[in-house]
C-alpha cells in the first residue's frame, strides 16, 4: 500500500481565512519582492538550494521526456480544465490544484463542461505553424484586468475545435457579448472595454482580437437619435447607433456600407439566452453578421419576444479591419396590436421604457484606446493630489513624468499595464489610435515605464523563463533543431521549456537570447518600478484589492452603476509615507504566503506567519485616539496590523491541521494581545480554548471561554460558542455556580419533522431527494414544496439572509449613502467605509431612528418602492436586483409588519458584521384575505444528521426575541416501511 501524505501537504483553498486573504490581495504583483523582504523570508542557503533544486528537476524532466510518470516531481503532468495549467497527475495534485482554481478563478459558466466531462485526459498538442505564439497561462487566476479584452471573445463560436485545452477554452468563451450600457451620471470620464474580461493566451492572436476589440469609430458619445416628442417615453420609434459583434466568428462576408440588417431572437444560446442575432436583410438564406452587444440585447430581447416592436437598420461604415466590430445604425418601431388586454399593454410599456431609459444613457459602441488613457490620467490625478505626501521626491518626479508623454506613449502604456503579460511581442502590437507603436515604445522605455528584450542586450538581464514564455511550441522545437538537440523526444510545452531553460541556466546555451530574438523580435514589458508605483496608485484611489482600472470599464458599458454620494475626506488614511510602506510590506508578506499555499510549500508558509508574528510584536508608534483629530478607527483595516493579524489566522489553520497545536496557541495568544478590536476575536478565542483542551490543559481552556463571554467584541454565534464551552467543561469540580445564561441557551424551538425519498446516501455529499411533482431538488426546495402544499399554502423563497439584506439595504438606502466624513473616498464604493463596523450606526443614530419610526408607522412598504423605482439596478452592498423581484420583497414587508421589521432592521444596523450571516434558510409568506393581510414564517432546513451552527441558534432566538414565527424544519429520511 501506498504510503499516506504527509500532514503538510494541505489543500490551501480548504482553510480558514484563505479566501479573505485573496480578496484583501488583489490583483498579484508581477515584481520580485523587495530585497530586504526576501533576505526575511528566502535565506541564501534556501534559495540556492530551492534553485539547485529547480535545475535538477528541470534536467531530469529533459532527459525523461514525455513518457516520464509518476508522482511528485516526474509525476506524468496533466492540463486543468479550468486555467489549462500543466499540473501533476497524481490524485493528491489535481484535487488540491482545482481547489485553489475554483476558489480563485470565475464560476463555472452554464455551457461549460464540468470537471468530470474533462476525465484529466493530457493535454492534446495542436501543431500550428510558426508564426502563431502560444502565451500558455501560468494558473494565476487573477481579477478583471489581468486579461487584454476583446469583447468578441464571448462570442458564440459555431466552428470551435475540439481536443486541446485551448480551444476548449475558446469554445467557453462564447456567447453574445458584453458591450454596452449606460454611464453613471458621477462619472466625467470614460475607459475602454478590453481592460476587464479574461485573456485568452496566444500570444499573436491577442493582438489580432486587439484589433478586432478597437471599433473603427472615432469615440465620441453615442449618437441616439429618439423622435424630437416632448415627452420621449411616448415615441413610437427610436434609432440606436451601435455595432455588431463578434465578427471573428462569423463567416466571410463583404460588407457593403449602407446595406440593409435585419434582427432575430437568438433564444437557444448556450452563453446568453437574451441574444440578438443581426442578420443581411437582402440574403434570401439569412446571412448572419454577429450579435448586438449584450447589454443593448438584455433590454431589447423581450421586446421581440412580445412582437411589441419591430427592428430594421443599415451598416453605417466599414471597419478597417475585416474582423473589427461593424457600425450600425437600429431603428425599433413599435408595432400596433389591438388585441391585447389591458395588462399585456402595461406590461409592454414598462419594457419599452426600459428600454428608452438604457438607450439614452447608453453607449453601445466599443471604448477605445483614449479612454484607458483618460480613466488613468483622471485615477492617476486623484491619487497625486490627494495622497502626495506618500511618495518619496523620484516617485512623484517618475509618476508626474507620465503627463508629458505623448498620447501614443501613454496609450501603449495603458494597454500593456492592463493586459496579463507580462512581455509582449512589439511587431504582433497594433492599434487603431495608437500611429506609431514602436516609437511610443521607445519613449516609454527612456522614461523608465517598460522593459525592452532586443539583440543588442549583453549581458542578458531578464527572466529567461518568462522571455522563453512568449514562443508558441513550434518556435521552441525550431529553436532546438537549430541549436541540434532535437532528439530530446520533447513534445509538450512545459517539457520544451524546461530543457531550454536547462540549456541555458547551466552555461550550455549561451547564444540562446539571440535565437528567441530571432523568432520574437523585440519584446516589451512593464518595468518593475512602474508596475510597483501604478500598483500603489490604484490601491490608494479604489482602497481595496477587488477593483482596478476595469471598474472605469464598467461603469463606461453600463454592467455597473455606483450610487451617488458626497465624498468628504478630513482625515489622511495614510497619515506618513512609513504607514503606506508598512502596509504595503504587509500585502507582500500576504501575497507570498498565498503563492507558497499554491505551490504547496509549508516551509515557506511557516516563515511568513513567523514574520508576521514578529512584525505584529514589534512596538509601533502610539496613536492617541483621544484627540479630536485623530484618524477614525474603521482606518485600522487600512494598517499593516490588520494585514498580520489575517496572515496569522491563516498560520493558525494550518498549524491546526498539521496538529501543531503549541505554535497555534501561541499565535492565537498574540493575536488576542496585540488586536483588541478585531473582529475574528470571537473565533481566535475559541480556536484557542480548542487547542488547550487538545494539549491537556483543561481549565486554561474554561478561563479562556469564560474571558470570551465577556468580551465586548465577541458576538452572536461566536458568543453562543463561548457560552457552551464554559457549560461543558465548567462542570463540578472545576465550577459550581451555573452561569445565569444557562437556561437561555435550553430554550425550546419549534420544529417540523417531514419525511423525503433520498436520491442519493452518500456521506458527506449534498443531499438530492424526489421532490413532490417527482423532480430532484435539494433539502431546501423540499421543505418549500411542503409547506406550499401540506403545510399551510405558504409561498416563499429560499434566500437564507439575501432578501433581508436586500430590504435593509433599500429601506436604508438615504441612511448608508449619507454625507458622514471619511466614509467615501471614491465614486467606485458600494458602501462607506464604516458599514461594518460600530460607527456606523454610532454616526447615523439620528438618521437611522427616523426611518425606523416611519417602518414602525407602517410606512414601509412606500419606502420601499419609491426607493426600487428610484435606485434600480444600482450597485449596493447586499442589495441583490437579480434575486429578489419587487413583488417578493413587497410581500415580505407586508408580512413582517412594521414593528417587528423595525426591530430586526435596528439589529443589523447596530452590528451588521455579526449578523449578515446564519439567518433561517426559508423566507414564507401567505396572504391572509383580499384586502391585503399577509403573514410571514422564517424556516431554518436541517437534513439528516444536520445540526444547527451556533451563528444559526444565535439568530433564531433573536427572531423569537422580536415576534418572528420561526420554525426548524427537519428532513428525514423515508422509513423502509413505507
């Protein structure tokens, strides 16, 4: 039998505090780390031996070839279905690789094949000749901008090949696209379209899409010609100046400027099931040209589906590129019918102006070049003036230069910075705005903004293996016949590359720089310093990891709207540039153990929560929070404090599940020390009091719950925990009193037992049962069946806390977006800065206590609906428009009542952190009679051998605190009897 793993070796998506690390990282730095950074983390005898190591591995992956296997290293590599990195094959690998992938990447799409269609099989090499690159990703699933976009690329492709991973890919990546929308009316400037969606990797063909994503139109506004009425709402026709898309997946067709277009309902597409196909209208045989964006199609879908209007329109210039987007002109015409009720007609008319409201603020042409360069122009502004003070005198001078560059220059910056990379062929980069690429980048390269890889570099001086990146398959097979070890039986891409790399790193292959510069040509990257500063820049102007330049690129197509608030700053976040460093020192120290969880290192992990440990000891400056000008504290989350203390939780998981249970309880110990507000404090105590009773230390362990009981920041489920805790273990001898909150936590709750046909038995996967018109469903949907039936005629939906965030949310709409200093620093936030914390209601309590009169005075349901029609679609935190329809939110509020609502909407208020999570997992509802009386019943499902979490019975009790019906709902399974 084989023998087991090691504890080390750890799935690192699984444990505590992972996935909110990756978010507080972001977008990962290219850059290397700082020198004395790595001296902390890498010592020179690990790092000669990590890289002694790698050159071993290396050779012997040269020498085995392709038909080495195994596990570990020699493993036999397979291509991941969801990023097509080549990963070991052994089961251990795979399973912890597509943990990470699915934690870090994009959701599965509806048409893409789930992992098991993928069966592992190797990755197919497709042969392409040499003038095609492929870039291979190397699994850094990143964020929006870490791909050169083409909207074209989610177009539906009829022709996709089959057999290797990246026309697999390409096959995902269709549908209709992403193109349009309306502009927010906060924002001034404008981005282009290709900084946010994923970047497909080839490296020629980028480029190419490049081009095809630059609309051959100049960039103006659109043109949206709607019939010169007063009142436009009452116009029977509007014409719409946009574009037809995804040209590169249509065949070749000659068009003709002024020809006439026809559209048609594309209802069966896989990728978007609002998709507008756009059609020759003189073909018999219905020629089609593309789609309509996806946005422009989301509005104007159901309108063709009602036969409500009729579309018709001509090509209003030619692209210069065949597969460049075509300009259109739309003309949509309202069709009569006198048939139709009442409704029907009411119905339409919403739709229509919807549909009007888009069309205005629309722009449904593709953004170009000049606007990346405006949006980073506009963030780069903000930033200089507002947080000057944070850079030394050569980081303004270098950022301030970017001014005077010239438009090509600052163009071509932008563009690259936005795409993944990171080096770029220069002969393969074309765009329409830009006239003379390689002289903007070579004013680039002067002021220090990009790297160039060229002949004339001796010594080399770059990353060989990120250079070696950029050639396609048959350029390193070419390479090595040239250099006359072709014999090498190498076929796959990591295999070519490991043995060039080989070559070169042990002195074989000195000439090796200038064959790639034979097949590449001059290359170009953003240049560390560069890549460092632009990187500061945009934590400094958006304050998070999530967002980046792509956000402009929203907002401009109209997928995101952010609400309107007043921005008023009096106090510095940064108040010193060593508070920025420390900071930022902090993300790196986080950014590097995330790599080392990737990569499986343990070693590497442990040394950085040591150093956080020790950074998290070191003595900073006081702060005296008594003055009147001291910075507010929702600021701590912005310090380096902050940063260690989600590194060290982290540190705790893993010394946890290597039963390292000593260094968990030491750093739990300083986390409890050093972070006295934190708000993990309720489960650093718990972890702790677990680990002392896991060493034998049992009244340690009771004092520690007892100390959690009375700690001020210890909260709703984490209280509960605590509570239990001092009731198990402080039993005679060790305590004789009986806690007063004894008999609170033995309240009796309600429940209803129902049976259910089980689909499936196995332990430890979701429970699927026959639900009661014979489908499958899940546990939840039984129960909702149930009680829609043999429970009472209740209707509901299983939305567990969404449709309670979403009605706080509109109900407190005024409230959250008020003018309260410091909470708003950009136009991009879905929420002050200050909406999960304690201040919150601290600063609003006036506010908050009038609107909660007016809920508790029945007003709720008009709060409510004039604040839907008044905010729409709108970003807001916890607010779902998808999810929730007005009418279910109506009917929630008018079951609840208005005093009970007011009380639950005062509790969230007060701590929305605490209690955004664990709320019952049904909502009911039913009305009484037809004069509008309505009641409603919270039902929390339980499976078999489910059990209630403490947040859930902390809830629950809150409920019946304020009048709620609330009810545990257990699923058993059907009896063998019956």
């Amino acid at each position: 039998m084989a023998p087991s793993r090691p504890p080390t070796a750890l799935a690192g998506a699984m444990l505590t505090g992972r996935e909110s690390l990756v978010r507080l990282i972001g977008r990962r730095r290219r850059s290397p780390l700082p020198a004395p950074l790595a001296a902390a983390l890498l010592s020179p005898s690990r790092q000669q031996a990590d890289d002694a190591g790698a050159g071993e591995a290396a050779s012997e992956a040269a020498a085995a070839g392709p038909s080495s296997s195994g596990g570990g290293a020699g493993a036999e590599r397979v291509a991941c279905p969801v990023c097509g990195e080549f990963i070991p094959g052994s089961d251990y690998c795979v399973n912890t690789h597509l943990d990470i992938c699915l934690t870090r990447g994009p959701k599965r799409k509806f048409a893409q094949s789930s992992l098991l269609d993928f069966r592992f099989s190797k990755k197919t090499i497709v042969e392409h000749t040499p003038d095609i690159v492929n870039n291979v990703d190397k699994a850094e699933n990143k964020g929006l901008t870490d791909g050169d976009v083409s909207t074209d690329r989610e177009f539906c492709s009829m022709n996709s090949d089959t057999g290797s991973p990246e026309n697999s890919t390409t096959a995902l990546l269709t549908g209709c696209l992403d193109g349009s929308a309306g502009i927010s009316k906060m924002l001034t400037t404008c981005t282009p379209s290709n900084a946010g969606l994923p970047l497909m990797k080839n490296a020629e063909n980028d480029d190419a899409v490049e081009k095809a994503s630059s609309c051959s139109l100049s960039t103006g506004t659109t043109s949206v010609s709607i019939d010169a009425c007063p009142d436009a709402d009452s116009s029977t026709t509007v014409a719409v100046d946009t574009v037809i898309v995804g040209r590169r997946f249509r065949e070749s067709f000659e068009l003709q400027e002024g020809m006439g277009i026809t559209v048609v309902r594309d209802p069966q597409n896989a990728k978007d099931p609002d998709a507008v196909k756009v059609l020759y209208a003189g073909s018999d045989c219905a020629q089609m040209l593309g789609y309509l964006p996806r946005e422009l199609a989301k509005v104007l879908a159901p309108l063709l589906d009602t036969h409500f209007i009729e579309c018709e329109g001509f090509v209003a210039g030619l692209p210069e590129q065949q597969l460049d987007n075509v300009p259109i002109q739309l003309t949509c015409q309202k069709c009569e019918n006198d048939n139709q009720n009442y409704e029907d007609l009411r119905y339409q008319q919403s739709l229509w102006e919807n549909f009007l409201g888009v069309v205005r603020n629309g722009n449904f042409q593709q953004p170009s070049s000049a606007r990346y360069q405006a949006n980073f122009n506009t963030m780069l502004l903000d930033v200089m003036t507002n947080h000057t003070h944070l850079f030394s005198d050569t980081e303004t001078s270098f950022l301030g230069s970017f001014k005077s560059l010239s438009n090509d220059g600052q163009r071509l910056f932008v563009k690259i910075y936005t795409r993944k990379g990171p080096w770029f062929r220069l002969s393969s980069i074309s765009y329409r705005e830009i006239s003379d690429v390689e002289h903007a980048a070579m004013e680039l390269k002067l002021a220090g903004y990009i790297d160039m890889f060229s002949c004339t570099d001796v010594p080399f001086e770059h990353d060989m293996e990120e250079i070696l990146n950029v050639l396609s398959v048959p350029e390193m097979k070419e390479i090595l016949k040239e250099l006359r070890k072709d014999n090498t039986n190498c076929t796959r891409r990591h295999e070519l590359l490991s043995t060039l790399l080989s070559m070169y790193n042990n002195g074989t292959c000195t000439v090796l720089p200038k064959r790639i510069f034979k097949w590449t040509g001059t290359c170009i990257r953003v240049s560390n310093m560069a890549d460092e500063l632009v990187w500061l820049v945009q934590r400094l102007f958006f304050l998070n990891g999530d967002q980046d330049l792509s956000s402009f690129l929203l907002v401009d197509l109209g997928l995101v709207k952010f609400p309107e608030y007043t921005c008023s700053v009096v106090h510095r976040i940064f108040q010193e540039r060593n508070d920025l460093l420390e900071y930022e020192e902090a993300i790196r120290v986080a950014q590097f153990m995330d790599e080392s969880l990737d990569n499986d290192n343990m070693e590497l992990v442990s040394r950085c929560t040591d150093l956080s440990e020790n950074r998290l000891c070191t003595p900073l400056k006081e702060e005296d929070s008594s003055l009147a000008d001291s910075p507010p504290s929702f600021y701590s989350c912005f310090s380096s404090t902050w940063i260690y203390s989600k590194i060290l939780t982290l540190g705790v998981s893993v010394y946890e599940r290597e039963r390292r249970y000593a260094d968990a309880i030491r750093t739990l110990k300083i986390l409890l020390s050093k972070v006295a507000s934190g708000r993990r404090r309720g489960y650093w105590t718990l972890r702790l009091s677990i680990d002392l009773e896991h060493m034998g230390r049992p009244n340690e362990s009771l004092s520690i719950a007892e100390g959690g009981v009375t700690d001020p920041w210890i909260r709703a489920g984490s209280k509960i925990a605590q509570q239990k805790r001092v009731l198990r273990l402080g039993k005679p001898p060790r305590r004789w009193k009986v806690p007063s909150y004894a008999d609170s936590l033995k309240r009796n709750i309600k429940e209803v037992n129902i049976e259910g046909r089980p689909l499936n038995c196995e332990i430890g996967a979701k429970n699927v049962f026959y639900g009661y018109d014979g489908d499958r469903c899940g546990v939840e949907q039984l129960a909702l069946q149930y009680y829609a039936d043999e429970g009472g005629g209740w209707q509901g939906t299983h939305s567990e806390g969404g449709i309670w965030m979403t009605i706080f949310g509109l109900l407190m709409w005024d409230v959250i977006f008020s003018e309260v200093c410091d909470v708003f620093h950009s136009k991009f936030q879905t929420a002050p800065l200050d909406f999960e914390t304690d201040d919150f209601y601290k600063s609003r309590k006036d506010l908050i206590e009038s609107q909660l009169k007016r809920i508790q005075d029945g007003m709720a349901e008009e709060m409510l609906i004039s604040s839907w029609e008044l905010h729409q679609g709108t970003s807001c935190r916890g607010v779902n428009w998808d999810r929730h329809p007005m009418a279910d939110v109506r009917a929630v509020v008018a079951g609840v009542g208005g005093h009970r609502l007011a009380l639950l909407l005062r509790h969230l208020a007060l701590d929305y952190r605490s209690w955004s999570s664990g709320m019952p997992d049904l909502l009911l509802w039913r009305f009484l009679d037809e004069r509008g009386g309505a009641e409603a019943k919270l039902v929390e499902v339980k499976g078999p051998k489910d059990q209630l979490s403490e947040q859930q019975r902390a809830w629950i009790f809150v409920l019946m605190d304020f009048g709620f019906d609330v009810e545990v709902c257990k699923v058993s399974l059907v009896s063998k009897r019956r």
